[in-house]
C-alpha cells in the first residue's frame, strides 16, 4: 500500500505536469502520510539532511565556472581551434562542432550550456558553409550531451552523492566513454560530408593555423588539467576543485582574454545560481523519495526481482540500458539518478558490477536523453538557436546520431576497461 502510493503520487503529479520536485516530494509525503509510522515532520528534517553534504557543494561551484568560461570568450577560441585542427575532413566543421562541445564539456558539465556556448557560434557556421540546418540543429543538440560525460559533470557529483561513490573515479571513468561517444558521432558526420562533399565548404589544413589557435586556446586547455591533475595529485579534494575552478575561470576571462567584464559577472552569478537552485531542490525532495524506499526496502525487492528474471549482469545490463534509455525520454537526468540509482545498486553489487562502472552506464544512458524527445532538453536548446521549432532538430540526421551514440553506450557497457582504465591507473 506504501509502495503503491509512494509511486502513484510521483506519477499522478507528474501526469499533471507539476515541477519534478514537487513530483518526489508529493510521492514522498502521501506515503509517509499513508503508512501513519513516521510523522510528517521526519520530511521536513530530511528535504535538509539531504542537501546538507560538501560533496554537493561542488554543483554551484562548476555551474559557476562553466558560466564564467562561457562568457570569457572561451567558446570562440574552441571553435577556432577544433575548426583548424578537423575542418579539412569531409563534414569537418561538424566534427569540429563536436570536437569543440567535447574540450567545453570539460569546462562547465552541463549539457545545456555547452549546447548553447558552442551552438552559438557553430551552428550559423555551418549553415553558412552549406550544411542543412536539420543536419546543422541536430548535431549540436546531440554532441551537446557530451557536457555530462566528460568530466567534470555535475550529473556524476549526483550519483556519488547518493551512491557514496569517489567523484574522482567518475570524472576519470568518464574520460574514454566521452571520447568513444564523440567518435562514434564524428562517423556520422563524416558519412555527411561524403554524401554532400559538393555542396559543403572545407578548411584547407594550415599547421601555422593549428598552432596559432592552440596557443589562443591554452587558458581552456589547462582548465581540465588543473582540475583533474590536482584531485590526483591530493592537493585539493573534487569538491574544492570546483571552486578552483571558479577562481581559473575569473582569472582567465578578466585578467587573459579580457572578454569578462564586471558588469557581465552578475548575468553569471543569476544564470547559475537559477540552475544550481533547480539541481539541488530535486535532490532535497528526492530525499524524501528515498527515505520511504529504504523504509520499505524497495531497493532490495528490486534487486531480486531482477536478479531472478536477468540471470546473469549481461542480461541485467541489457535490461538496465533498455529501461534507461526509456526513463531518459520522459524524466529529468538528476531526477532519475536519485530515483533508480539507489533501487539498482543491490543488484549491481549482487551481479559483482564496479559501481563506477555502472556509474557511467548510467550517466551515458540519461545523457542520450537530453538529446530524445519528448523531454531532451537539448532538442529544445538547440532550436532557440535559430528561433525553430522543436521539430526543426527532431529529424534523419538526429536519429542517426542517436543510434551512432547507442553503439558506444554497448561497448561502454559490456567492454569495462573503456571504463576502469584510467581510475584504475589513477588508483
């Protein structure tokens, strides 16, 4: 009865189309209203246990940095340098576009932002140098999604949260299944460019161009060295990382490119603050949401469930890829690594699955949903770019791109050294 409750609350409000959080915390207290064991007040307590942690405290701080880099210039000289570096491949200025999202994605984990940072600029480019803007919409909205897979991503800070996870072995677990996402989508722009070499421009090669980018680049550059060299290093935790982060990002955009003004620092300040308020008000609900599911030992139930249908982890993983890309489609990324997240974990340690491994699985499989309709916030992000539609990004070309992203998500999932090879090295 708790049960049926707990999640015929979440799903009727959000039928409803009441906010996500408000969805969790609704499922959260019907329940506990219901099961008359707990009083009321014990959720209360818990919408601020549940945020009161340092591991979240890095989520501001990289959505601060992220808005910071966006906002110095950083995104021009990105584009410029994954222009001259790929632009002279058939469909090279889309492999560059995605190129580009790839190196940002390492500055501000945020699928959105990095949609937006790199779309800005590469999007009237492509059009520009022939490309469709169908093709040109969907690749940006697509390759956007690499924001949560290479690190640092905010989404991965989440699932360590509520998993007790290492931040630091998701951000390194995250590197080569970001780079196989980004190959597998440079294919199929490949393929793009061969089919329309003459309608499309190219960048001749200049390694003097290279360089000269490059060099213009290198504030970016660092940015991720510094941020990952320094949590292996042990001088600085991943939690402080992300106010160095912060501190870098100030530096580079007043102090080197000069393209941060003072007066700009307040639009960054807001804009972040907005989305930061947002992550972490889904994580308090949510608190309540897991509170009931402990108490009624849902997490355990479903991992014998599973268990006993899957057999073995392939079977499980199949499983698990299928339900989440599903999940993916219809709910907010945090939303849904708070929600499942912790009802798999059982399973994931019966089946004898690393849990960073499993991490990433999971943060690969909701990234992918950021760029699916009906919610993929990408597809929405990406169509303001050009004042479209929705269903201007949602065509051939996105759903090649979506398939090209689901055979990396198959070799990240059943070929674990693209995962554990660099934590294990780092370890």
């Amino acid at each position: 009865m708790i049960t049926a409750a707990l999640f015929g609350g979440f799903l009727i409000c959000l039928f409803f189309s009441v906010p996500i959080a408000l969805c969790l915390a609704g499922g959260g207290i019907l329940a506990t209203f219901i099961g008359g064991n707990v009083q009321l007040l014990v959720c209360a307590q818990k919408v601020f246990a549940s945020i009161d942690s340092f591991t979240l405290m890095a989520i501001p701080f990289f959505m601060i940095a992220g808005n910071l880099m966006s906002s110095g210039g950083i995104s021009k000289r990105l584009c410029n340098f994954a222009n001259a570096l790929i632009g002279w491949i058939p469909g090279g200025l889309a492999c560059a576009s995605i190129l580009a999202c790839m190196i940002f994605g390492a500055l501000s984990g945020s699928p959105t932002a990095t949609t937006a940072a790199i779309g800005g600029i590469l999007v009237p480019a492509l059009i520009e140098n022939g490309y469709s803007k169908k093709f040109a919409l969907s690749t940006i909205a697509v390759a956007g999604l690499l924001g949560t897979i290479i690190p640092p991503s905010t989404i991965m800070i989440t699932y360590s949260s509520c998993t007790d996870a290492s931040i630091g072995a998701m951000f390194m677990g995250g590197v080569l299944p970001g780079l196989a996402l980004g190959t597998c989508m440079m294919v199929i722009a490949v393929i793009y460019g061969v089919k329309h070499t003459d309608t499309i421009k190219k960048t001749p090669f200049s390694l003097r161009l290279v360089g000269r980018t490059f060099v213009q680049g290198i504030g970016a550059f660092l940015m991720p060295v510094i941020i990952l060299g320094g949590i292996y290093t042990g001088i600085f935790t991943p939690t402080e990382s992300a106010a160095i982060a912060c501190i870098y990002g100030l530096i580079v955009g007043i102090f080197f490119y000069k393209e941060l003004k003072p007066i700009n620092l307040k639009k960054v300040l807001v804009d972040s603050a907005t989305s930061s308020a947002m992550v972490m008000i889904i994580i308090a609900c949510a608190g309540i949401f897991g509170m009931v599911m402990t108490r009624e030992q849902i997490p355990a139930k479903v991992a014998g469930f599973l268990i006993s249908v899957a057999g073995n982890k392939y079977v499980f993983l199949l499983l698990v890829n299928i339900m989440l890309l599903i999940v993916g489609c219809f709910l907010e990324t945090t939303a849904a690594i708070l929600i499942i997240a912790p009802v798999l974990l059982p399973a994931v340690s019966a089946f004898g699955i690393n849990p960073i491994h499993f991490g990433i699985i999971m943060c690969v499989n909701l990234a992918i949903g950021c760029a699916t309709p009906p919610l993929g916030v990408n597809l929405y992000v990406a169509a303001g770019l050009t004042h479209d539609k929705v269903d201007m990004v949602i065509n051939k070309h996105l759903v090649y791109y979506i398939l090209a992203s689901i055979v990396a998500l198959l070799a990240i999932t059943y070929c674990e050294p693209l995962v554990m090879f660099l934590p294990n090295l780092m370890a």
